[in-house]
C-alpha cells in the first residue's frame, strides 16, 4: 500500500517514467536487450529522475500558506498543503532516490556481492 498526501506520488511515478524512457532509448540505440544486460542505463535513469524529483517536490512545498486567525482564541492556524510519499516530503525522495542509484551500480558491477 503506497501513502501519498497531495502530488507526493510522483516520487514513484517519475522514477519509474524515466527508467522507461531510458529503456526505450537505450535499446533503440544500442540494441534490443542492452538496457537490461548494461550496468549503468538504469542508474543513470534513477540519478535523473532524482532531479526531476527534487524540482517538482521543492516547487510543489514551497507555497506560504495561508494563516487564519481564530476570533474566539486569537490562535493563528496555518493551513498548507504538503506533498508526500510514505510521510516524507517529496523533494527529500530525490536523496533515497540517488542512494538507491549508486546501490544498483554498485552491485551491477560487482564491487557489492550479492
């Protein structure tokens, strides 16, 4: 089950986006099956759709608000919409995103044993 608030899902959605665009130009450039038996499209793909992510999640949380004043406590309340994945901000994705990237190179060249 995938938590969301407001656009938080495209964390996942331009992700996986770009890794299929990438599978598409990378196999009608280099051949049918490179994108799958090379080492780097698929990192490479993550490690662009963590600024893609990033930029969306920045843009997307970085509204003011709007501040409404209770007349009976004279609280201030602000009122915002986030945009999150899992309960964390979207922008902050882009990080786990590139952590995930190096991992998968890592160990698609072997200097992690699986």
């Amino acid at each position: 089950m995938i938590v969301w608030k407001g656009w938080g899902f495209l964390g996942l959605v331009i992700p996986l986006a770009c890794s299929l665009l990438m599978q598409f130009g990378v196999d009608s450039y280099y051949g049918d099956g490179f994108y799958s038996e090379a080492s780097w499209p698929l990192p490479l793909a993550l490690l662009l759709s963590s600024v893609l992510v990033f930029v969306s999640g920045y843009k997307l949380n970085s509204n003011e608000g709007r501040i409404l004043l209770d007349p009976e406590t004279n609280e201030k309340v602000l009122l915002k919409t986030t945009h999150s994945m899992f309960w964390i901000p979207m922008q902050y994705w882009s990080v786990i995103i590139i952590g995930l990237s190096v991992m998968l190179y890592l160990s698609n060249t072997g200097v992690i044993y699986q």
